[in-house]
C-alpha cells in the first residue's frame, strides 16, 4: 500500500477512479469484523461519481475522493449519528457539522459512521451499545477509547482518513493502541458545530490516519475560524501539509519526569529511544516538571461529569425515543449522577467549582512549563492495552487519560500542531506531543 | 448492575477524586479561550426548509399540523 | 392584612432573527415548526451561534430606562436546567444579570438580564411549537414594594410604556409574561406563572388573595408553591408543590463566552435614550403649562408626545393638547391605531390648526378633516380644497341658506318666538348641512338671530 499522498496523485490523474475507491472499501466494510463501522453512507458511491467528474474536469478539491470515516458522535446529515448508544438509535442527522461541510466542500466522501465508545466516555472501546471494537493492530487486545471505530478503520484498512473527537484523549488514545497517527488540535482550532457534546469545553474534533502528511492535510480541511459558532479562534491561513520537514534544528523539546513516573516500563524504554531520535534530528531536549499532573484527572473528570450532565439533558424521552438514564451503559449512568450530584448548589464548591480552581493552577503550571521551550513530548497513554473484556475498575479506566487530558486544558500556541506532527519521522506511534 | 450500585460506586469514585485534589484557593477557570463579546449582528433570517422535513421525521411524535407532540400537563388534567 | 407581591416581567425584543441563531423571529403568523434550525430546537451537536448584539444593546436600554446600573464585570451566559416539554435542550440560556438597583414610579428594579424564550407548549394537547424557541427576551425583576392588585397593575400598565418609548421590543404587543410572588401577612410565598397580560395580572393576584384569606380564615396554611393561571377561568392552580427551591445546577456555558458591557457601549446608549414617559409627563405640565390629564394622555406614546411637542412650537399649548387629548385620540381609538401607524403628521396637525384658527375652515370642517388624515394621508389644505370645504365667506350666499332654511321650517320659527330658544340650533344646524359645513355656525346664529327678532319687531 502506498502513501495517501500517492493516492491522491493517482486520482488526480485518473490512473484510479474515486468510485472504484470507494468501491473497494465498501468491500471490505462489508466482509470487516473489527465493528469499526456501524452504518454506511448508502450515497458514497454517487457521491465518488460527481468527484470523479469534477476530477476530469479539473476542479477537484484537496481531498478528491478519498474515504473519510466519521466517528458516530459528528453529524453527518441523512446518517444514523447515534454516539453508539441505545438513546440516540434512531437518530438520522438533521444537518451537517461544519467539519462535515468542510470535507465535502474538498471532495472527501464521507465512507460510513465509525463505532465508539457510548457517548465519547471511555477509553477501550468496549462501552458501545452495538459492541466492542477490535483491535486490528494487536489481537485480543482493546482498541482504546473512545474514538475507536475511527482508529480501526484506519488500522485495518476500511477508510483513507478517519475523523474523530478527542475530550481527554479519545482520538490519541485509540491511535497509540492501534498503531496509528491522531492528533487532537489545539481547542476551539477546529469548528464544533455538529459535534454532540461529551464535555464542551475540552471536546475536539480532530484527525486520524496511516501517516502524518494525510493527517494534516485532513487537519487543514476541516480547521479554521467559523463564525457561526461562539468559541472560535480566529486563525487564517492553515497549512500544516507544506511545514513537514525532518529538520528539528533549534527545537527546544521538554520531557516530563512526572510521566515518567506514571508509565509503564516497557512504554518508557520505547520513549527513550525515541527522544533519542528526536536530539539526533537536532532537537535540544529540557527536562521540565508538573509537580501537580496527579491533580490534572480529577480536575478533568470532575469537571467534565457536569458539562456531561448538562449535555445529555436533551435526551430526556420527549424526543429521539428513549430518557437517556433509561437505556444508557453504566459508564453513562455513573457520569450523569456524579455530574447532577456535583453541580447542586450545596455541593458545587467542594467538587465542581474547586475542580475549576485546580484547572486554574494546572493551566498554569503548564504554560509555566511551556514558557522556554517549543513542545512537550511523552508517552499517549501509562500502560499497554489490557485484553478485550478484561474487568478494570471505572479509576483504572480513567486512569488511561492521566498523560492525555493535561494538555487540553491549557491555550497552547497553534503553531506547536505543526511541530507535533514531525513525529512522524519518528516511527513511533506510542509517542504524544 | 442495578441503579443503586452505579450510585453507590459514583459516589465511591467521586470521593476517591475529590480526596487527590486537596485544597486550592484560586478564581475558577471556566473557558479556555479567553474572549469577551463575541456576538454576531442581526441580520437577515436564514429559512431551513429541508431541516424542518428531517427534524419532523426525526421526532418520535408529530401530528398532522406539524407540532411536536410532549405529554399532557397534569395541572390541567 | 399586609400584602406583598413582586413581579418577574418578560417580554421580547424585536430583532429580526433569534437570540442564538439565524432563524425568523416570527412565529405567529408561520406555520407550526417552521422557522427553526438545529440550534434553537437543540438538535444533538448543535452549539449556538454568537449572540445577537442587537437583543443584548437593547437589553441594556431598557435597564438604563430604569436608572439601573449596567453590570461591567464580564456577564455570563448560564445554562438554567430543568425539564419541560417545551425546553428542547433541557436548559434555558439566560444571562447573569446585566444591571441592578433600578427603579420605576418608587418601585425598586432589582435586576434586568436577557435569556432565550422557550417554544410554545399547550399542556392541553401536549403540542410543541418551537418556532418561538430563542426568541430573545428581556427579563426585569422588581422588589416585592407592590402591595395591591391594583398597584401592580398600575405599575406594569407604566412599565409597558416605558418598554414602547425604547422602541426595542416587539411592536404587535401582546408579548408580555409576567411571573408574580405574592404572599400575605403570615403565609409562604407562592409563585404564580403563565400570566400574559397586565389583566391577567391583576386578575391572578385577586384570585390569590382570595384564595389565601379563605385558606388562613379556615385555619389551615398556605403552602410554598409554583402556581399556574388558567386564563379561561381566571383562576391559579397547582404546578407543583415548592418544598425548597428548585436546584437549576447553573453552570456557565460553555459554549458562549461572557459578554463585558464596556463604557463606551453605555455612554453611546444613555445619548440616544428616550425621556422616560413619567418624566416626560411632569416636564409637559410645567414646561407647556397644560392640564395634568392632557398631559398623562400625550406622553403614553413617544411619537405622540413628540408629536405635541412639535406642535406646541407653533400653536398655543394648551389648544393643542386640547386638539390632541380630544380629536387625535379619539381617531386613534376609533381605528385600534398607534399614532405612529396613523398617517397623522405633526405637520398635518399644524397645518389643520392654522386653517381653523384663521377661520379658513370652520371647527366642523377641521374634525372632519381629521377623521380623513389615517385613510388620505395628506395634507389637511390639499383635503380641504380637493373637497370646497374652505369656509364660506360670503355673506350674501350665508345671508340666502338662512332665508332659505326660515322658510322652509316654519315651525321651528314658531316655537322659538314661543320661547323654545333651542329651536333655533335646529335651524343653524339645516344652514350648516345646506352650506355643506362650511359656513361659520356663530356668524349663521348671529343672521338668523336677527332675521327672526327683525321680524318680531
């Protein structure tokens, strides 16, 4: 198999039709047994059809006909958009996302509705109401969470590029555990609009894919400044795919000893060797210190429990056929009640509003860490995915996110996007930055 | 797993969270953007023709007159 | 029996698309569900739009209309959470409030703020409409200083005014909800919703106070509780019962960035407010010297007080308030009209003056002139003279109608050299007709005076 980036040429000049590549992954989707994809656009074929029109005309956009997987919780008008649960089930999309726009608007073909974890919360991808996902890279062994649909149709073959959503680290977990690239872009990068919510104020949709350059180049589709929704950056001129070079010549990188200490030991030996790689591409690498990273998962549950309660108000039985708390997993059910038990007036100073307060502290001692060097680079996860079915409790579960969900809590600068995807060269796919 | 125990293990993992946060006395960090006044003009209304047909096939109850259908109030029962 | 009672007044303001969304804020005249999108019906992934800076200017207005002072920290939109059918994300928008400590006619205005109107629910037929759904509202909270129905209704009557002279809320009317509190010495505070008028108001309150004196003479207590007014029979039932407050779990949300009132904002908005009508009211009777009746009655719309105002320049005060408290109004009345929709120039008004004051016309002529103005929409010496209505004159034609009119009404001569003074009227009133109005009825009583005695003699 070749790069994305060859594909595209042979689209572009016709060597492939976008129907035949549509064609060929709807074959395979149909034989898969990893349940990455839940529904598939039944119009993708007539969709490839006008693409390759446009093509021969020469007016083809960026994505000319390339598959594009879309994670269950983004709405894609016409497709089942049920977050994988039970009380979104007969949902079809009423509208587009903007990142669905977006796509469509560059000639991608939205290829099908991936799986996931129920409603985003997860980090193995076994939560779904239509069952666990599969991990294509390692046998038996979870996908990790919870865009996990999205990293398994790129891990096995099944779509070009996939989209995801990354709150606490849901497109890089899954990406780490199935050998793939994912980024989560910088908060408020990317547009929202369409986007059901897990947790709104850290939720991102961001990219997945075999190799940096597609993921980027997705990444530059579906980024950008929208003003048809309040939280927004204001960022023009997004082009990741031409800043790809190996040279790290002047890059202060830090590393934090903290993850360290938090990781398994076969995952650090893995970081080693690569930050290793990283000084030999000419990279200065610092040591810097969190001394409060074990204060960042609380702060990031507790706060994200009451955006999700919120959130799920809507699915309360009048609409949509089912009362969320009536039909959801337990993974659900517990985030609700600890979410509408925190945010009662009584008890919002000793949970939610002093989580707030941490997230303050966290904030800064990240942009504190920041401060002289260009980009933090560590491990996605602490430990190796535990086998599919394995019982862990709900804290261990969260407790994949302990080096995933520090980063979106702070207004990093958008220009480290394009350094994080150098990593590339790399080779190492455990690797977060 | 029964409500009961989801309630009890929630309450369990909140105590367990709330026990590593410790103290902190700071001003609460609600957004990570930091901007003010971000509004949009009035403009000219925009009509959504095809939502409306896919909102009402989407909805579990309408009737012929195209309202959506929620239960009867019990005040005027 | 001490009573005191606080009003929650809503009402929405004119913009032309929703608070949070692009959607028509019309919804009366559209068919169900048809101005709606995925925001404003709360569609999964649906985030709003940034707010609609006109809703949140006219917001601040209204609460400077109110002597309140604007709020300069950074305000929050805050998610309200509760469920109701006609809520379709589950929470309310509603901002933090955007001023404090105001007030009107001595009643304090303990805070106005803006939020999102919710759709329409029937709880009769459970039908949801959500064409209304994010229509902007202005929510402004008095302190519980009211102590009568029909102190209450006073104050929304003036409260309505003062919205009308801002310009900023819906012009159709009929938009206004009210939530009272009302408690009586003794009792617990109830809550009374879905009232949608000023009568509804006060005829809510009666109801109470009735129903909570029969409670108490009976021994028995009133209960903390939210109560509904069914209109139709004019009458507060029972919601639900109120054991403790309602936990709404506000949060920030977190899709909507605070909105920060600056210096500027308020200083460019305090320029251009209108005089609020009380005020304008008490300025007309010191100022122009004009009857307090007169002057209540000018000052209930903005454009007709402008209009006496302009008016007043040229002719004498009180004539004009006269003119306009009677003639004007009387129009207004008799067509359901504003005088802004009337057609009714302040130009017109002098002109038709003048005429009449320099004896151009008769009174007659400028009443009906006046009646004409809403229909016409011209100007009164154009009407006039399109229609020959300018007075006659000419004494010798005046002189013949009346020698007409004594000979053919015999018997009115008779009776009114009989004694029956008022017999005369009648027969001014047949040369007025002959003359088509245009005679000067003094001057036609004067000839036929004097014809008639001339004949006693």
């Amino acid at each position: 198999m070749g790069t994305l980036d060859e594909k595209l040429h042979s689209l572009r000049a016709g060597e492939i039709s976008a129907e035949q590549n549509i064609q060929n992954f709807l074959d395979k989707i149909e034989n898969e047994k990893y349940n990455a994809i839940l529904y598939v656009n039944s119009e993708a074929l007539e969709e490839a059809r006008n693409v390759d029109r446009k093509i021969k005309q020469g007016r083809a956009g960026k994505l000319s006909g390339l598959a594009i997987a879309v994670k269950s919780n983004i709405n894609v008008k016409g497709l089942k958009t049920s977050c994988a649960s039970k009380t979104l089930e007969n949902y079809s999309a009423t509208y587009d996302a903007t990142v669905i726009e977006r796509i469509r608007r560059e000639d991608g073909i939205v290829i099908g509705m991936a799986n996931m974890d129920e409603f985003a919360c997860g980090s193995s991808g076994e939560t779904s109401y239509f069952g666990p996902i599969l991990n294509p890279a390692a046998r038996g062994r979870i996908p990790g969470g919870s865009s996990s649909g999205s990293a398994a149709s790129i891990a096995g073959g099944l779509s070009d590029l996939a989209i995801g959503s990354d709150t606490g680290g849901s497109i890089r977990n899954p990406a780490s555990h199935c050998g793939i690239i994912g980024i989560k872009p910088t908060y408020g990068l990317v547009p929202r609009q369409g986007l059901i919510d897990l947790a709104m104020s850290f939720d991102q949709i961001g990219t997945l894919g075999r190799d940096v350059y597609s993921t980027a180049l997705l990444l530059e589709v579906i980024a950008g400044y929208s003003k048809r929704e309040a939280v927004s950056r204001k960022v023009e001129n997004l082009d990741y795919t031409s800043k790809l070079t190996p040279d790290l010549e002047g890059y202060k990188i830090g590393y934090v000893t903290e993850f360290e200490e938090l990781t398994d030991r076969r995952i650090n030996s893995e970081i080693k060797k690569s930050l290793e790689k990283l000084e030999m591409q000419g990279a200065e690498l610092v040591e810097v210190n969190l001394p409060n990273l074990n204060k960042a998962l609380p702060t990031y549950y507790l706060t994200t429990f009451v955006e999700f309660f919120s959130a799920t108000r809507k699915y309360d039985g009048r609409r949509y056929g089912y009362k969320i708390e009536d039909v959801c997993g337990e993974e659900i059910l517990r985030r609700i009640h600890i979410g509408s038990y925190i945010s009662q007036k009584e008890y919002s100073g000793k949970y939610y509003r002093k989580a707030l307060q941490f997230r303050s502290l966290i904030t800064r001692e990240l942009l504190e860490a920041l401060r002289d060097i260009d980009l933090i680079a560590g491990p996605t996860t602490p430990k190796l995915p535990h086998r599919l079915g394995e019982k862990i409790s709900p804290l261990d579960m969260y407790s994949y996110d302990v080096l995933t969900v520090q980063a979106k809590q702070v207004k990093s600068e958008i220009s480290l996007l394009e350094y994080s995807f150098r990593q590339n060269l790399l080779k190492n796919r455990r690797f977060s930055m | 797993m029964t409500q009961e125990k989801i309630k009890e293990e929630a309450e369990k993992v909140l105590e367990e969270l709330s026990l590593t946060l410790g103290e902190v006395e700071l001003e609460e960090t609600y957004y990570v953007l930091k901007d003010v006044n971000v509004l949009r003009d009035d403009g000219t209304p925009e009509n959504k023709k095809e939502f409306r047909k896919l909102a009402l096939k989407n909805t579990s109850k309408i009737d012929e007159d195209g309202y959506f259908i929620a239960e009867v109030g019990t005040w005027v029962l | 029996m001490k009573i005191t009672i606080g009003l929650e007044i809503h009402e929405q303001i004119a913009t032309n698309t929703k608070l949070f969304c692009n959607c028509s804020t019309s919804y009366r005249e559209v068919k169900p569900n048809s101005n709606i999108c995925e925001i404003c019906t709360g569609m999964p992934g649906a985030k709003p739009m940034p707010p609609n800076r006109k809703a949140i200017d006219a917001a601040i207005e209204i609460a400077l209309m109110f002597n309140c002072e604007i709020i300069q920290e950074p305000v929050y939109i805050q998610r309200k959470h509760y469920s109701y059918p006609d809520l379709p994300s589950g929470y309310q928008r509603t901002s933090l409030p955007i001023a404090k400590n105001g007030n009107l006619l001595g009643i304090g205005i303990w805070e106005v703020h803006f939020e999102e109107d919710p759709g329409k629910y029937d709880p009769v037929t459970g039908r949801v409409d959500y064409n209304r759904s994010g229509v902007p509202l202005v929510e402004i909270v008095t302190a519980p200083q009211l102590h009568s129905p029909e102190e209450a209704r006073n104050f929304l009557r003036e409260l309505t005014k003062v919205l009308q002279y801002t310009g900023k809320t819906r012009e159709e009317g009929g938009t206004m909800r009210v939530d009272t509190n009302i408690s009586l010495e003794g009792g617990a505070r109830v809550e009374i919703k879905n009232i949608n008028s000023v009568r509804g108001a006060y005829k809510a309150l009666l109801f109470e106070i009735t129903r909570q004196k029969n409670l108490m003479t009976h021994g028995r207590s009133v209960k903390r509780e939210t109560r509904a007014f069914i209109e139709s029979q004019m009458i507060t039932r029972a919601m639900r019962v109120k054991e403790e407050a309602e936990d709404y779990r506000y949060i920030p949300d977190p899709d909507l960035p605070p909105v920060a009132i600056t210096n500027e904002k308020i200083e460019y908005i305090k320029n251009i407010l209108p005089e609020a009508p009380h005020l304008k009211e008490k300025r007309f009777i010191v100022e122009y010297k004009i009857k307090a009746d007169d002057a209540k009655i000018i000052a209930s719309e903005l454009e007709l007080a402008n209009a006496f105002e302009k008016v007043a320049m040229v002719i004498p005060a009180q004539q004009a308030a006269s003119w306009i408290r009677d003639e004007v109004r009387r129009i207004l009345e008799y067509n359901g009209i504003s005088f802004k929709n009337s057609g009714i120039e302040p130009d017109y008004i002098i002109e038709l003056l003048n005429m009449m004051n320099s004896g151009k016309i008769t009174v007659r002529t400028a009443k009906k002139v006046m009646e004409l103005l809403p229909e016409l929409r011209k100007s009164p010496r154009i009407i006039v003279e399109e229609n020959s209505w300018v007075k006659i004159s000419d004494e010798n034609y005046v002189e013949a109608a009346c020698e007409d009119a004594l000979k053919e009404n015999p018997g009115a001569v008779k009776d009114y050299l009989s004694g029956k003074r008022e017999a005369l009227n009648f027969i001014v009133g047949r040369v007025m007709s002959k003359t088509r109005g245009r005679a000067d009825p003094a001057r036609v009583l004067e000839i036929l005076r004097k014809k008639v005695e001339g004949v006693m003699k």
